[in-house]
C-alpha cells in the first residue's frame, strides 16, 4: 500500500486522533500504576504498623517490666542525688564539711560548666541524659588514706555521682620530722555526675 | 463498516449492486458506452463513503505464464515490471501471480501474467470513481475468484476446471495447486439446453485436450474434476450430458445450490453465475488483483485512516483495560490497607489503655531505657582508687626497699594515649574516642606511672638494682589482671649505650629511680 506524498495532510488528523488516543491511554495507564504504587506503599505501611503495634502489644507485659527494673535504677540515680539539680553551694559545704570532719589540710577545686558526659559506651539518650561537671581537686595529704575518705565522704555526701578520671600523687621530701605536716599532694580530676533535662539538638 | 458496492463489467453493460449481509441488490444498470458516465458518476456520488468492488467479466483478458529466474526483492519487482511492459500496453491494470518453483538447481520461478488487452473501456469509468473519490478496493476477475468460489462451495480439490455461465458468455477458468492459470470466456451454442449441456460438455473436453497439450495438464495425472455450475432447470440436461470419463470427472451443481453453499441469501433473478462471484468478491476478496495503487488512491488513504485511528483506538483500549485491572487491585489494596490501619488502631487503642497501668516515669520509655543503659555504663567505668592502693601495698610489701614517689592514675579506653597522658602530667584527660562510645563493649583500663627509688643499694650497683626493680615488677604481676607495660632503669644496660659507675666507693648519696607503668582492665 502506498500513500502519495500529497495525501499524507489528509492523515493528519487520524493520526492526530490516534496520537491523542495513545496518549489518553498512556495517562491512564500511567495515573492508574502511579495511584497502584502509593496505594501498596500505603498498604505495606500499614501492614508493618499493624505488625509493630501487635508486636508492642506481645510484649507489653515485658515492657512494664522492664520500666519497673528502669525505674529502680532511677530510684538509685535519684537516691544518689544525681536528680536534683546541681547545687554548688551545697557542694561546697559539704567539701568544707569534709575538710573538717577528716582534719584535712588545703584543698583547692575548680568546678567547670556541666557538659555532656562523654564516656566510652554512652549514647545520647534522649530529653533526660547524664551530664557531668569536671572538677579539679588539688589536696595536701598526710597520707594516701585522707585521699580515699575524701572521695568516699564526697560520695556519700549524696550529691552527685563522682567518678574519679585522673589523679596523681606525690611524695613532698620531709626528711624523718614526725610532725603532722603534709606529706603528700595530689592532684585529681574527678566527674559530678547528673540526671539533666537536655536540649534536643 | 462502510457500503460495499459491486461493479459488474461485461462488454455490453456495467451492472452496479449493492451487497448487504449477504443479500445482492441491484442498484444500477449502465450501457457500456462514455454517454452512460455522467450517469455513473452521479450514482458513485451519492455513496462517497462506500467500497467499490469492480468484476471485469470480459473477452479481453490474457494469461501467460512464463520462468524467471531465481531472484529477490527489488530485483525480481523490476524484472517483473520489465516483463510486464513488454507484453501489456497499460500496467496500471496488469497482475503477476507466483505458481511456484521448479525443482531443481536454477530454481527458476514461474510467474503467471495476466492483464486485460484491451483496457481502454475499463479507464473512462475507473477514471470517473477516481474523480469522485471513491474508494476502489480492486479490479477483479471471475478467474481469480475461482478458487474461493470453489473452496467456499465444499469443493476442496486443488486442480480443477469450473465452468460456469454468466451474462458474459461461459466462463471456463482452470485452477492448478490453489491458482489461477488459465481462463476463456466463449459462447454457448445451442438452441435448448440439452443442446447447451452437448455444447458445454464438448468445449470441456476441447479445453481438456488443449491443456494437456500446452502441457499446463500432465498426460499421467488422472482425471481431471471440472465442477460445472449452470441453471437449476437445466440440471437434469446437464447431468445427461456430462458423463465422466478417464480424463474428466464432472460435478454438476445447480446455481442454486451453489448460492446456498456460498452463503448467498438473495440476489436478483436475472443473474446468472456471476451473482455467485459478486457474492465471493464481497466476503472474501483475493488479494491478488488488477488495480494499481493509483486507481486504489481513496481506498488506500481511507485504510491509512482507519488503520491510524484503530491503532490509537487499540492502544488506548489496552492502556484502558490495564489500567481498569490496576484500578481494581488499587481498589483491593486499599481494603486491605484499611483493614491493616483499623486493626491498627484497635491494638494501639489496647495498648494506650494497657499502658495507662504502668507505672509512672518521669520521662518516656525509650528515654528512661536510654539513661539507665548509660547509667549502668557509667557505675562500669566509676572505679575506686582502694583497689589500685591494696595491689601497689601488696606489691610493695615483698620489696620493702623499694619508696614510690609519684603515682600516676587514669582511667581510660586507649592504653597507649592513657600512658602517654601518665607521662605528660598536663596532658588533657582521656576522651572517649567519638566512634567507640557507641559500643557497649569497648574496654576500659585503669593505666597507672610509677616512680619510685630503691633504697639501701649504690648507685652503681647495677645488678641489686635491676634484681630489687625486677622483683617488685614481678610482685605487681603476681596480681591478678595487672599487667605490666613498660619499666624504666635508671640506667640502660643495653650494649648500644654507654654506662658508668665506682665499684668500692663510699656508699654514694644518689638513689637508683625506675618508672613503672602498668595496666588493669576496670572489672577484673
């Protein structure tokens, strides 16, 4: 079959109107999978939110346990005093306390800002997390032991949770005097840790 | 679908029909002659839209057959066209029919050439459908309806002779292996029919005779089946006449009974066979046929239309169908979505009043759970010095001669930064290393330095020295998950460094210093 050249304008419009037929079809089709695809999208969605909350169901008895067992360890955190909000000046009576009561000699500290505690093995947790104040602790000791009651009473003090980084010790040359003179200094670097509402970042 | 209109030529009148679900119906009768065209061209006119069939029953039609050889494509269509100039005047009417090839090595092709020789009656009348744009699907013939008048009438034979008689006069048309290879149009003499059927049955066995001797009918192939198709009154007289003999072998059917068998439902009563082939032309038209692609121009551009237009229709009824399929599985997918989302809400709904039981936290779950987690690694890495004191008196006490004088302690994941850090007194703290603190099982050391001195020995006595260090070293190693990582003489005895000393001196006022540095895991 052959078409002259000069009756291909008389095919332009049943082409036109199959072109446009094509087209329709096409949308169609198109539209069709389009609304298919984000229907099964919606559906698999649905499908693993069902399975979760079923899931969270199953185990909801384990869940009120382990918030049970959680809520032990915060009893412990808040019995520790970590809960509270950080009271300086408490904490320093309770040095100044400890000076006394364990007949210390000189004690210097500086206490820095709260910051996020980043220790090995601790994650961000989410609006309550554990934060910590750095402070450096500089003492003169008759011996060892006055360090180990110092950092003993400051735990028990129930303020915060102390958890010693670095400390060095050394000896001060006094020859064979007895008298009740320093004979040691030290120099720590301990964290005062705490339960804190944080920012979400 | 369109009108089909059928145009019967003969050499004395042009009969026009119009063929409906198997009913022909006269519609015109034009005289063969220039005066009748106004006439035509008027009732062309008045179907625009029809499909016009055009059945040339007339004297003037040649058939010749002749071997090409084997050739393909363009080549074998110009040595056609060649072939046809030579032998016909107009092509534009002129048929080529393949019937085959000869076995053998040349495989020559034989082509049967068929055309009117005189077509000057059939352009003025082709030329009027072609001014009135008429869609001429095709110049046809009775021969070349033959075999599927044949087929369409029970007759399954591949060679045979019909012999029918229409208005033109009695048509013999031969067909061998499905097609068309030899036809004449003649006169019936006779003045009744028991006459016509003598006549007829003598034509057929002069037919017969000149077949085989052009050798288009071979002498050894048995009788030959001619299938003669004349009045129902004149059966009994044909049936009379025609008796088989070893080279032919009749079937007599009467037009009737060939109509019914055709499919043919009603016709006027003045035809004769030619109704049968009017009837075939316009349920199974062949597609061989005379008709150039310029006298078929509308026909042409209409099928171009309707093929564009049933193509678009086509896809779009497909895309149409897919997309009704995917509309019903989107329609099921939503159910089950939304039996997914209520169900949901039903075990949330649960859920919400379960947990209205729990006991109060003072953050959520997740966050509660994620500081305990911390806490519990915390308390792991809070560490008391006692431990460390209890392990160093132990080990002092088996070397009393040994005096610390500077105790370095950290605590720290890297034992090689945290004894670097031992050393460097100033040193910032160890941090935790950004992607180790996201495992819970990184290992955390207490890292200590010792300095220290040992008493009551020289200087210079380099062997008590190094036993006394050796023994406390030891004496620290002795307890359990302390590991010793590096001593520092105060002296080096390797053969690379120099060294110096007083053997019988006074006893010197210097004291012998060592560094130790050594490790525990926190938790063993």
């Amino acid at each position: 079959m052959k078409i002259a050249r000069e009756d291909y304008k008389h095919l332009r419009l049943p082409l036109a109107a199959a072109a446009l037929l094509i087209a329709m079809g096409v949308t169609c089709l198109a539209v069709s999978e389009t609304w298919l695809m984000d229907a099964r999208k919606a559906r698999d969605t649905a499908k693993n939110s069902n399975a979760q909350a079923q899931k969270r169901l199953d185990q909801v008895s384990e869940e009120e346990r382990e918030i049970k067992e959680n809520m032990l360890w915060y009893a412990r955190m808040a019995s520790r005093g970590m809960v509270e909000q950080e009271n300086r000046l408490d904490l320093i009576d309770s040095i100044a306390k400890i000076k006394t009561a364990r007949k210390l000699f000189e004690i210097r500290y500086n206490i820095e800002s709260q910051r996020p505690l980043g220790y090995p093995g601790l994650t961000p947790a989410g609006a309550m997390d554990l934060v910590g104040s750095r402070m450096k602790l500089d003492m003169q000791l008759l011996h060892e032991e006055d360090l180990l009651r110092f950092l003993s009473d400051l735990g028990a003090a129930a303020l915060s949770h102390v958890s010693v980084r670095r400390c060095t010790l050394d000896r001060i040359e006094r020859g064979q005097s007895l008298a009740a003179v320093p004979r040691l200094s030290t120099s720590c670097e301990l964290d005062l840790v705490a339960v804190k509402q944080v920012k979400s970042s | 679908m369109p009108a089909k209109r059928l145009l019967y030529f003969t050499s004395s009148q042009v009969s026009a029909f119009t063929w409906n679900a198997g009913t022909l119906i006269e519609d015109a009768v034009f005289g063969n002659g220039e005066e009748a065209l106004p006439e035509f061209g008027k009732y062309v006119a008045g179907a625009p839209h029809a499909l016009y069939y055009l059945l040339v029953d007339i004297v003037e039609e040649d058939f010749h057959q002749e071997s090409i050889p084997y050739v393909r494509g363009g080549d074998r269509r110009t040595l056609l066209q060649r072939k046809l100039s030579q032998r016909y005047r107009d092509l534009s009417l002129a048929l080529t029919v393949s019937l085959g090839y000869e076995s053998g090595p040349r495989r020559e092709e034989n082509i049967l050439f068929t055309s009117f020789t005189n077509t000057q009656q059939l352009q003025p009348w082709l030329a009027m459908l072609n001014s009135q744009k008429a869609r001429v699907v095709g110049v046809y013939s009775p021969p070349l309806l033959a075999p599927a008048l044949a087929k369409r009438i029970g007759f399954a034979q591949k060679r045979f002779l019909l012999v029918s008689r229409q208005q033109a006069g009695m048509r013999q048309c031969f067909v061998d292996n499905g097609q068309i290879r030899f036809s004449r149009l003649g006169h019936i003499e006779g003045e009744n029919m028991a006459q016509r059927a003598q006549a007829v049955a003598a034509e057929t066995s002069r037919l017969q005779q000149y077949l085989t001797n052009m050798r288009m009918l071979a002498r050894d192939s048995g009788a030959l089946d001619v299938i003669v198709i004349f009045a129902d009154e004149a059966l009994a007289e044909f049936k009379a006449a025609c008796v088989n003999t070893p080279q032919i072998n009749y079937n007599v059917i009467g037009i009737g009974d060939a109509c019914k068998r055709a499919g043919l439902k009603a016709a006027p009563e003045n035809l004769l066979a030619e109704r049968l082939f009017l009837h075939i032309l316009a349920v199974s038209q062949p597609s061989q046929q005379f008709a150039d692609d310029g006298h078929r121009r509308y026909f042409n551009l209409w099928r171009a239309r309707v093929a564009s237009f049933a193509t678009g229709a086509a896809i779009f009824t497909f895309c149409v169908l897919l997309a009704a399929l995917r509309l019903l599985d989107y329609y099921n997918v939503q159910q089950q979505a939304g039996i997914d989302q209520r169900q949901e809400r039903r075990l949330n709904d649960q859920y919400t009043r379960l947990q209205a039981q729990f006991q109060k936290t003072p953050t959520s779950t997740e966050n509660l759970k994620a500081l305990v987690k911390n806490y519990i690694a915390l308390e792991k890495q809070t560490v008391s010095l006692d431990k460390m004191f209890v392990e160093l008196s132990k080990a002092l006490a088996a070397v009393p001669q040994i005096e610390l004088e500077r105790i370095e302690w950290q605590i720290g994941t890297d034992l090689k930064r945290a004894a670097d850090g031992a050393k460097a007194a100033k040193a910032p703290p160890t941090p935790a290393a950004p992607a180790a603190a996201k495992s819970d099982e990184i290992p955390i050391f207490e890292v200590v330095q010792l300095s220290g001195r040992v008493n009551a020995a020289q200087a210079s006595d380099f062997r008590n020295i190094t036993l006394l260090v050796n023994q406390f070293v030891a004496a620290l190693r002795a307890r359990p998950g302390v590991e010793v990582t590096s001593t520092q003489l105060p002296f080096d005895l390797t053969a690379e460094k120099s060294i110096s000393g007083d053997i019988g001196a006074a006893r010197a006022t210097e004291v012998p210093r060592f560094t130790v540095v050594f490790n525990k895991r926190v938790g063993t």
